[in-house]
C-alpha cells in the first residue's frame, strides 16, 4: 500500500470550502482518503489538516 500525506493549513474563513473541495473533488475515492485536524497551539490564523489518500500496490 502507497500512503500519500500532505498537510493543509486552511484560513478560518474557508474551512467549509475547503471541506466541500476535498469532498467533490475526491468524491471517486471516498473510501480511500481521510483528513485529520491536528491539535496544535498555532491555530488563531488557521486550523492545520493532514490529508491522506491510500493506494494499493
């Protein structure tokens, strides 16, 4: 299996079109991503997420 990772920090303003975004454009590999959000203390300018997708070999 192939794990691809990347990571995101979104605007606090644009979280919900982010989201939409990830969901449309995705929307084939449902089953196969996830997002995480990520607990850290920098998060007045933006809240940071992990993105991953899996593959199979």
């Amino acid at each position: 299996m192939i794990l691809y990772n990347t990571t995101f920090k979104v605007d606090l303003n644009e979280i919900v079109n982010f989201r939409l975004f990830l969901d449309d454009f995705f929307k084939n590999l449902k089953d196969e991503t996830d997002l995480f959000q990520l607990l850290n203390e920098d998060s007045l300018d933006g809240i940071t997420y992990c993105f991953q997708i899996k593959f199979e070999d």
